[in-house]
C-alpha cells in the first residue's frame, strides 16, 4: 500500500508544501492558504513524517528546499496542474450539458 493510499497524505499536504516551497515563507504560505503558520507548520510537518524525508530547510529568516524537497516539488507542481486541468475539464463539460438542456 502506498503513501496515498493509507490516507497519510492528503491534497491539504501537497498544497501546503507548494506555496512554502514557491514562496519560501511559512508566513506567506499561511496568508496565501488563509491558514495559520502553527497549522502550517504542522501540515507540512505530517507531510515529511509521512514520507520519512525533511522537505525543507528552516531557519529564523528563511526556508529552503533539500534535495529531496526540490525533487518532491517538481512532482507536486505538475500533480496539482493536472488536477486543476482535470477540474476544469468536468466544469467545461458540465457547463455544455447543462447549456443544451
């Protein structure tokens, strides 16, 4: 069973985990998620316990990927694209189906 599977990461983490990598701000990503940074922090904490891996570096000033954090946001970037494309296509049709009523 994968980490997806057991239910241990969840689209929360993987949002999360984007707007702190693309920002390199905790304070940032909570204003941009309309969370708060302990909720934040701890999301992204659940997410690196659930991959056994440190996806950032934190200090007082700043927040850095490791290694395996830009090799994970890569992944996550292109995950949450399609998803949205997915999202959109369903409304696309809906929106049709719904104008030929």
């Amino acid at each position: 069973m994968g980490v997806l599977d057991g239910g241990r990461v969840e689209l929360r983490h993987l949002r999360a985990f984007e707007a702190v990598a693309r920002l390199q701000s905790f304070t940032r990503a909570a204003d941009e998620l309309a969370i708060t940074q302990p909720a934040l922090s701890r999301t992204i904490q659940q997410l690196e316990d659930a991959l056994g891996v440190t996806l950032l570096d934190r200090s007082s000033r700043h927040v850095e990927m490791t290694h395996a954090g830009r090799t994970f946001f890569d992944h996550v970037e292109r995950v949450l694209a399609e998803l949205e494309r997915g999202v959109d296509a369903v409304r696309r049709q809906t929106s049709i189906r719904l104008g030929f009523s």
